[in-house]
C-alpha cells in the first residue's frame, strides 16, 4: 500500500503529454498529426482511463485502512522562509480525482463524435487534456500556493474551452466575461493566502491548520483581520463556483462546445469552489461568524439559480442555473457543517448533470440536422418539442437525469439532497423553508426543460422560411470555419437576439455565419401530400455519442447506493462514510452510523412530494396536449376581469421578467461596473487631456506669445534696453518696499 502512494504524484502528469505531442506535432508534422487525428482521441481515453485506475485503487486502500498520505520535498529555502511542493492523498482527494476521470473519459468519448466536423478537433482534446492535467494536479496539491498555481491553470483552460470557437463574437465575449469575473474572485483568494501566511508563517495545510488552531485556543489573532482573510479566500471559491454574485458568468460559458459544459462547467471545474472550501473547512470552522457567511452565500444562490432557470428558453442556460443552484446546495451544506452531505451531493450531482449536459448535446446534435437552424435555434427549446420518437435513447437518459435531478427516489441526487434538506432544519428553520421550496422549484424547471425539448409535437417546420417551396437541405455549422457561401439565397440571414446573449462588453447584434458542414448527413424527410409541405426531423446520435448517456445513466440509477447503510448490524458505516472517516476526524466531528428508518422515510415522504407538486405544475403548464398558453388561458378564464386577473397578471409577467432578464444583475454589473469604469475612464482622460495637458502646453504657448512680444522691443538701441532696465528696476524696489 504505501508502494501505491509513493507514486501518487504521477497522476496529474499522465494526460499530459498529449497537449505537449499535440503541439510538437502541429508545429512539424501539422498534415501527418492531422490525418491521424483519431489517434489522439484514443490515446487521451486510455491516459485518463489509467489515471482512473490508479484513483481507484487509491480509494479501495483508503476505505480499508482510514489513511491519509502526504508526501512534500522542498523547492525553495532562503533563510527562514521555505517554499516546499508535495502532493496529499485522503478522502476528498480520491473522490475529486474518481470524478474528474470517470466524467472525463465519458465527455472524450462522446466528444470524438460530436466534434468530428470541426477543423480544430486536434486543438480541443489538447484543451481537454490539459484541464485533466491542471485539475488534477489542483485536487492533489499540498500547500495553499500550489493549489493557486493550478487553480489558475483551470481558470486559463476554461477561458480557451468556453472560447474555442472565437470566431463568433457570442462566444469571444463570454470567455473575456469568464475571465475578468473569475480574476475578481482569484485577487482576494491571493490575497487571502498571503493573510494567513503572514498569520501562520506556513502554506502547508497540516501546519497551518494546527498553527492556527493554537492561535485561535490561545487568542493570540485579531479576529476582524482573520475573518477578512477568510472572506477573501471563500471569494476564490464564489467565483469558481459561480455563487452569488460572481455567478454571472456561468450561463454565458455555455457558448463553448457542450463537452465542455458537461464537463467544465457541470461536473469539476466549477466544483473546485467547493473543493477548496471543503479543504479548508477545519479552518473555517473555527473562524467566527464565517461558517453563517457561507451558509447565507449557499442558501442566496440555491433561490437565486433556481428562480433565473424558470423561464430560460435556451436548454443549456437553464441547465446552467441548475448547476447554479445545486452548488448552492453543496456551498449551504459546508457552511451548516455537513462534510459528508456536502461531497455526497457533489457526487450525486457531477454524474446526474454530466448525463443532462450530454444528452442536451445529443439533442443539439440532432436539432442541427433540421434545414434553417441556426446554432442558436438549435438550443431554444420552444422550437423542440415531439423529440420522444426520434430520439428516445436520448429521451430516456434525459428523463433519468431529471428524475434524479427532482429528487425522485431511488435515483443518486435523491439520496443526498435529502440528506441537506434535513440537516438544514437543525441548522435554520428560514434556511429550511428556503431550501425546500427550491426543490420544489428545481422539479418544475427540470421537468418545463424535459417536457418543452420531448414531449407533444415538433414545434419548428422549414416552411416558416420558405413557405411551400422545396429547397436543398443544409444546416448552418456549429463546429467553427466552413465554406462561407450560402446555398440558397432564398434563405434569411439569421440573426441572434441580444436578450439571450452575452452583453457584456457589447450590445451589438451580430449576424450568423452561415457556413454549412464539411459532411452532409442524409435527412428524414415526410412529405404531407394534402399541402405539399416538406418537413425535416432530427434522428438519434451515434453510438460514441449514445455510450457515455447509458454510462452515465448507470451511474445515475446506483451511485446515490454508496451513502446508504445496508445493514446497521454487520456494517458500522455506509461505503461513504466510511471512506471520509479521516477527513471528518481532522474536523473533529462525530459520524452518527445509526439511520431511523422511520424518521427518514417521514422525511422522504415530504420532501418527494414537494418534488411531485412541482412535476405536477409542470406538467399542467407544459405536458400536451395542452400547451402553456392554452393553460395560462383557461387560468385567465377562471379569474376572469378584475382585481385578481390583473394581480396575477403582474405575478406571472414578474416572475417571467426576472428569470428571463437574469435577476437584472448582468443589467447592473454592465451599468454600475462596466459603465462606471467607463466614465471614470472618460473623467480621467479628459482630466489629463485638459488640465495635465493644457499646463504642459500652456506653458509652452505663453513662452512662445512672449518671445515674440519680447522680439519686437529689441530694436539695437541702449538707451531704450537702459530705460526698460531702470524702468523694471524702480517697479522691484517698490514691490520690494512695500512687502
């Protein structure tokens, strides 16, 4: 055992040769490297898989021993200041890692087909496995300084994922949004590494644990300075996880290609907020008056994404909102305490959402096929509907993804978000009432986004372009650069409106490039012959793509089984449990191994009917045959005119106007902040261009009107230079006389 965690400081090192063989290969072989371009996909699935091997094995040695491994050997020493870089193997590290392997071997598989088409395949698995890289080297790191090395390597592989395809102005905008909000959250976590340091003297977490924890015992710290120190390193994680109010920049990443969503931004990057909160949490513990702070920021962002996600029309966007909120859950969870609970719905949620992320790419994949959809049009779920029959593989994996999301027994997220909603009782009856209403709310947006994209009839027909005319089929290219001539020119050129885009730097509306595929795929094609109307329907992925859905959605159905107590008798702890004994020791917490099975199901009871009530309003909404306007119409029908019809009018247009315009902040922060910048920028620009500027150049123009006045006194005469001079002279001594 001790031989394994010897060599655990390879494991971030592994996928990394293919960004670096990648590059030597483009740079001197670029047609060779190129046409064999599937290789590097298969090599970067067989890198990672022996990454997750090795996790594995790291993992079953942890549950069976309760150990903790950290290795460190020095690499800066200069008097009494030593800069040493290791790596720790426990608990958190393990399943950090088991998730980043396991979802990432999933997303490269799928994303061998789904990025076929695209001219930089090679350029996104050398993006995708250096991520690999960085963020295992960050789940793995032993001191504050070498996570903040490769957090912002995470930070650098996001930026160039969410902008992979720059060439769209969306897409380069939101990656610059990604960044600057990231770099906000990324300053005061510095800063607060810098705090504690100076506090501690030490960056390794062992140290700087005991350290502090003498210094708190003894009252030996200002605790206003301390709880500032540990308010700026919790912003590195609100930022990173998109919590309130860094999380603006969340929805907008979901520009870049949906692998990157499902795996970036659903299931590890975004959870490194978590991670470091997690890993820090014996610090945090002690601290006063920080445990509620994270706890309040948890429970803001648990309303708030689930509210932005009510109305949202584009599917990732909604999906993002709900990853939103469920960090939230995680983030509440810490902040209450609950370790277990917290790491437990990280995990439920990683495979839960990774499967939702992937099957709306399915989705998208296949809404491509249809003739006069544009990128955009492709993710707007009012133009889906109907898709059960043509792409139920994908239907299924989505509906379990959803159902697990919602909370419905027995499926993964059932499990440990139950396991919050209870413990949230004990911590706040607000926090309590809070939190349960959102799971309530998180079953009505899920189930709007599964009814709107599956359920009814087809929602987009061609003819709404061309009417009755038979036109060639073709479909406007996701996958970056093509041909730029358009086929038909009967064709509008599609336009994106700004209310569902990235307005951050610009309020422009741009056109869309109007490339078509390289490989054109053969469409279905149904010819009703009573109107002569030509119709194309989407059809189901490949089977690349079908894989890590039904993967996934194993992991969906029996993941949540892991923090379940089978047998009280024979078995102390749950498998979960278990395995973070070492870790909740460190927190000096006690593991309550006895589960009422009555109070639990009292508990689940309530909390899965709550779920029920919102799958219901949904369904009464949204299921056909009868659409959300038609039911909204016999609600309006039943109040009638008066009082009650206009106040439910304003509830409804309210709750619609601050869903779909994001709660007004990407409003605020582009007025208030951008704005701000803006005219402050203009302020000091016109302060140096008048002021600064116009002294300079007054000085000098005042010289120059009196060299020329002085020119014209000089006409060669003594007896005037003589005049002037006594004349200048008696005015000196008067002044001088009478100062």
């Amino acid at each position: 055992m001790q031989q394994t965690y010897q060599y655990g400081w390879i494991i971030p090192f592994i996928p990394l040769p293919i960004p670096i063989l990648i590059g030597v290969g483009l740079l001197l072989f670029p047609t060779a490297t190129k046409n064999l371009r599937r290789m590097w996909s298969f090599q970067s699935v067989l890198l990672l898989s022996i990454v997750m091997i090795f996790s594995i094995n790291l993992s079953i040695q942890q549950i069976n021993s309760n150990s903790i491994y950290q290795y460190v050997w020095s690499w800066i020493i200069n008097n009494d200041f030593s800069l040493e870089f290791g790596y720790l193997i426990d608990p958190l590290t393990s399943i950090m890692s088991i998730l980043i392997t396991t979802v990432g071997i999933m997303v490269l598989i799928y994303s061998d087909n789904y990025m076929a088409h695209d001219q930089a395949y090679l350029r996104f698995f050398a993006y995708m496995s250096f991520f690999s890289t960085s963020m295992l080297g960050l789940v793995t790191s032993s001191n504050l300084i070498q996570i903040y090395i490769f957090w912002e390597l995470v930070g650098m592989c996001s930026y160039l994922l969410i902008g992979f395809w720059f060439t769209r102005p969306l897409a380069a905008n939101a990656c610059q949004k990604a960044f600057v909000t990231n770099r906000i959250g990324d300053f005061g976590l510095l800063l607060g590494i810098l705090g504690f340091y100076w506090i501690t003297g030490s960056f390794e977490f062992r140290d700087l644990f005991e350290i502090f924890n003498n210094l708190i015992y003894n009252n030996e710290v200002n605790f206003l300075f301390v709880t500032l120190c540990a308010v700026l390193l919790f912003a590195g994680a609100v930022a990173k996880s998109a919590q309130f109010p860094l999380h603006v920049w969340l929805p907008d990443a979901m520009e870049g290609p949906t692998p990157i969503s499902a795996l970036i931004h659903a299931a590890t990057m975004v959870a490194a907020g978590i991670f470091l909160v997690a890993r820090l949490l014996p610090l945090f513990i002690v601290i006063p008056y920080i445990m509620n702070f994270i706890s309040l920021i948890g429970i803001i962002t648990v309303l708030l994404g689930a509210t932005l996600a009510l109305a949202q029309k584009d599917i990732k966007r909604g999906l993002a909102y709900s990853t939103m909120s469920q960090l939230g859950y995680m983030m509440l969870a810490l902040g209450m305490g609950s370790y277990r609970s917290a790491l437990f719905h990280l995990i439920t949620h990683a495979y839960s959402k990774a499967l939702l992320f992937l099957g709306s790419g399915s989705v998208i994949h296949s809404m491509e096929t249809i003739v006069g959809y544009s990128p955009y049009k492709s993710q707007n779920m009012v133009l889906m509907g109907g898709l059960t029959k043509h792409v139920p593989i994908t239907k299924s994996t989505f509906l379990l993804g959803t159902l697990s999301l919602c909370g419905i027994p027995p499926l993964a997220c059932f499990w440990s978000k139950d396991e919050i909603l209870n413990d949230s009782w004990l911590y706040s009856t607000i926090f309590a009432i809070i939190a349960w209403a959102t799971a309530g709310l998180t079953a009505f947006y899920m189930f709007r986004i599964y009814l709107l994209t599956f359920e009814g009839h087809f929602h987009f027909h061609f003819q709404n372009y061309i009417g009755k005319q038979k036109t060639p089929f073709y479909s406007i290219s996701l996958w970056g650069k093509g041909a730029s001539k358009r086929i038909n020119k009967n064709l509008p050129l599609l336009t994106m409106n700004n209310n569902e885009s990235s307005s951050f730097f610009s309020k422009r509306t741009y056109p869309i490039d109007d490339n078509v595929r390289n490989v054109i795929r053969p469409f279905i094609t149904i010819t009703h012959f009573e109107d002569k109307k030509y119709y194309s329907y989407p059809y189901e992925s490949d089977n690349t793509m079908l894989f890590p859905l039904l993967v996934l959605g194993l992991f969906t159905l029996f993941v949540g089984f892991i923090g379940i107590p089978f047998n009280q008798e024979g078995v102390d702890l749950d498998i979960l449990s278990k395995w973070l004994t070492p870790s909740i020791n460190l927190l000096h917490q006690k593991l309550n191994n006895s589960m009422n099975w009555y109070e639990f199901l009292k508990d689940a009871v309530f909390s899965v009917s709550i779920a029920y009530l919102g799958i219901f309003i949904a369904s009464f909404l949204y299921k056909p045959p009868y659409s959300s306007l038609l039911n909204f119409d016999l609600i309006n029908s039943v109040l009638k005119r008066g009082p009650k019809r206009i106040l439910w009018d304003k509830i409804i247009n309210g709750i619609y106007n601050w869903s779909y315009n994001r709660a007004y902040m990407d409003s605020f922060y582009t007025t208030s902040l951008t704005g701000g910048i803006r005219r402050l920028a203009e302020l000091t620009h016109f302060f140096d261009r008048r002021v600064i500027d116009g002294i300079t150049n007054g000085v000098g123009v005042i010289s120059f009107f009196i060299g020329e006045a002085i020119k014209y006194i000089g006409g060669g005469r003594i007896s005037s230079y003589l005049f002037f001079y006594l004349f200048y002279l008696a005015i000196f001594l008067l002044v001088s006389f009478f100062i």
